[in-house]
C-alpha cells in the first residue's frame, strides 16, 4: 500500500483547487440526499455513442478541444466542474420550449462553461459536433457518492436516489445524469460522482409522466 501516498500526494493540488462549479442553493437537506436549485447556465455538449462506461472518455477530446481554444478567436476557457452525462432520447430543458432531442441513441456529455458566459459571448465552436445551449434554472435532487464511474456504481447510487425520494414524496422527471467532478487519475476513494434527478413541477407533471 506504499504507493497510495506519493498517489494521494499527487494529486493534492487539484483538490485543494476550486474548480468552479454552476451556481446553486441546497433547497432541501434529505437524509441520504439534497435538493439543489440551480441558476441558469450555459454548456457545450456532444453526442456520443454508448456504452455508458466509455461516453465520457469519446467525448472528452472533442469538448477539452473546444475548452482549450479550438473555437472561433482561439480562445480559451477556464475549466469547471462537473462533466455530466445522461442517455439519450433526453428531454432537454431550455429558454425556448422544451424539445425532444432527435437522436437514435447514445449520450450527451456537456461541460458547463464558467460563469458570466453567455451564448451571446460564448466562443463558436470549430468542431460542428459541438453544441453550445443554455439550461434553464431547475430544482435537482442529488446523490453524492465516490467510487469508480461503473455501470454498477451508477446503478447503487440511483436506486438509493429513487428510494430517498419515494420517501420523501418527491417525483422527479426525465433521465439520469451522472456528473463527475474529478479528472481520470484521481483515486476511486477520493472522486466525487453524482447523479442527478430533475425534482418535477406542476407544469411538468401535467405534461409527461413523473415518477
């Protein structure tokens, strides 16, 4: 076991770094769980194909590029967290009526850009499979967990999600995402992985079907 320390050593900077995150206020404090509401932000997105496993790591590349000054002007944007990740069809909420995303399968991956960028100042992407959009502010019930990015850690954390809220009488809506606020070599025991459930309202309980 020699070798965690110079491991956890490593990566002591990136920790004790604070990586901006979108803005949000806990609204509820659950046992187990948390209801957020986040404000409004801005994310660059892509679609990749599954398994679940390897989404982040196909669309890493392509989002870091885009991050780091492959866009229009060369310019380069300050690093934030987390990256999150949910299958498609998704429902997606925006400024503009809600829409169903036209894809026969796969994952969006996003990242969010920092605060104070807009559509209108953020830059334009050179790769077309880059898409920017605005999420609109939302109430979002969270499970913090660490552990590796797996199909089955995923499906753990979930289920305690669902089963909190059922407790709590709280439906939620729409798919699963999982954000990942660590970079690959962070130890599995140090990570910080969520999922995320969007809480439904009155408006999105009369239009779909809640759970």
């Amino acid at each position: 076991m020699k070798w965690l320390i110079p491991l956890v050593l490593a990566t002591m900077p990136f920790v004790a770094h604070a990586t901006e995150e979108p803005a949000f206020e806990v609204a509820q404090q659950l046992d187990g769980a948390q209801v957020r509401a986040y404000a409004p932000y801005v994310v660059a997105e892509v679609l990749v194909d599954g398994p679940a496993e390897q989404a982040g790591s196909a669309a890493f590349p392509i989002l870091a590029g885009y991050i780091f000054g492959k866009n229009k002007g060369e310019r380069k944007l300050d690093m934030t967290a987390p990256v999150t990740q949910s299958a498609v069809p998704v429902k997606l909420e925006m400024t503009a009526p809600v829409t169903q995303a036209s894809a026969p399968g796969g994952y969006v991956v996003q990242f969010a850009l920092p605060r104070g960028v807009t559509l209108a100042t953020a830059p334009e992407p050179l790769d077309s499979r880059v898409r920017l959009r605005e999420v609109s502010g939302a109430r979002v019930a969270v499970i913090r967990y660490s552990g590796f990015w797996s199909q089955a850690n995923f499906d753990e954390h979930l289920g305690k999600l669902q089963t909190i809220l059922r407790g709590a009488q709280i439906a939620w809506t729409g798919e699963p995402v999982l954000s990942r606020y660590d970079p690959p070599y962070m130890p599995w025991f140090l990570r910080r992985n969520e999922i995320w459930l969007t809480v439904a309202t009155p408006a999105t309980a009369s239009k779909e079907g809640v759970q």
